[in-house]
C-alpha cells in the first residue's frame, strides 16, 4: 500500500492553519500531515494527527527551507504539499492532486494557480518551455501545489525561497521522472492586491536561468540578459 504525506509549509499566524487542518484531516488513507513552521515560537495546531516542525533555518522567505525539511522528515511514498493559504480547500482536490501517481501515470504532478505570481505566470512559461520544451505543457508551473514520489524528490537541489517550486518542476524532469499537470480547484485565497516583490520574482528567474545553465540549455550572458528583461518594471532594473 502506497502512504501519503501531507505537508503544509507555513509562516504567519498558525491559527489560520484550523479550516485547513480540518480538511485533510478528512482525507482517508493519508498516513501523515507535517506542518512545517517558519518561526521558533511554540505553536498550537489543532488536529492529534498532525506533526509539527520548525524550519531548520529560521529564513524568509524560506519556502524551500520548509519544503525541503517536510520531505526530509516525511515517510511517505508520496509527499503533497499544500499551500497553507489554499481557498476553501475541497479533500476531493487534494486526493486528485496525487491520483495519478498512484493509478501509475505520473511520477509528479502539479495543479492549482498561485494568484500571488499570477502577473509572472506567462512569461515563466514562455521561459520554460524554451529552456525544456518537454515541460511546455504545463500551464501554471508556479503553482504551489505538488504531490511527487519521494524517488522523484530525491533529485531535487532545493532553493531556499519562492523558486523552490520551479526547481522541483525541473529537477525532477530532467531526471527522467514523468510530469504531468491536472486541473482543480486548488488556489490561493484572494485579496484586493497581491503584492508582487522584485526579490521574489528574482528567486524564481535566477532558480530557472541557474538551470538553464547546469544544463547546457542558455550561455551566462543570455541569462543575464533573459533576468535583466523580466525584472524589468518589477521594482527597477536588475
């Protein structure tokens, strides 16, 4: 029987986590949920099945720090993370979410929008699919929710912010592993503005451009210039 591992990277207030808790506490056959916190402060979480970590390294934005430590600290077969901020969060999404791995068709799948990167979105696709054409079919490749096979996870060189996503999408590809996508009703919960941080959109171009580089897919200079473009306007010039 394959196990899942549910984590759930976090920062802010825990007691917002409640609502979340309360629904993948739903979702049978889950054998674990990790909420992973960025902050050393005792925290309450609500829910017996739950286990708490605190980052290994107390950073922000330090997304990949608490991405990294929940697979490390998981057992599961499957680890799905899920966005502590997910709008009405639906088990039914969730278990869709890692379906395909356990039906065999996948080795990683991605689904879901992030309303905070949305501005973004097109021109990191357009980048990814030149860079790995072979994952020029995902539509929101910065999607924070993601379900892979620990073997997959296993390959990735984790990022310690906001490109964390991004790098789990290419490490595991250009390993051989299979990447799909599916579509849910996983996102973000909305506000009047998402704040759109230069530092953040860097993150991610420098995790894709780095890339991009390892594998003898773009020259420095190229990627220099790619950064430079897309930072363009988003707080000043790179």
């Amino acid at each position: 029987m394959v196990s899942i591992s549910l984590v759930i990277p976090h920062t802010g207030d825990p007691s917002r986590l409640a609502g979340l808790i309360r629904s993948v506490s739903r979702i049978g056959g889950v054998s674990e949920i990790i909420v992973v916190l960025s902050s050393a402060a005792p925290a309450r979480i609500p829910g017996r099945r739950v286990r708490v970590l605190y980052q290994s390294i107390l950073r922000y934005p330090g997304k990949g720090i608490a991405m990294r430590d929940g697979y490390y600290f998981s057992e599961g077969d499957v680890v799905v993370y899920i966005d502590s901020n997910v709008d009405k969060p639906d088990p039914r999404d969730i278990v869709e979410l890692y379906r395909p791995i356990l039906d065999g068709y996948a080795d990683v799948v991605k689904s879901g929008i992030s309303r905070r990167f949305q501005q973004i979105e097109d021109r990191v696709r357009s980048l990814l699919t030149k860079l790995y054409p072979g994952l020029g079919g995902i539509e929101h490749p910065l999607s924070p929710y993601t379900a892979a096979k620990r073997k997959a996870l296993s390959t990735v060189e984790w990022e310690p912010g906001w490109g964390a996503d991004i790098a789990m999408l290419i490490d595991t590809h250009v390993n051989g592993f299979r990447v799909s996508e599916i579509q849910t009703g996983l996102r973000e919960k909305p506000r009047r503005v998402y704040q759109l941080y230069r530092e953040s959109v860097e993150e991610i171009m420098n995790t894709i451009v780095k890339r991009g580089i390892r594998d003898n897919r773009i020259k420095n200079g190229e990627a220099d210039n790619i950064v430079r473009e897309i930072l363009r306007g988003i707080g000043g010039e790179a």
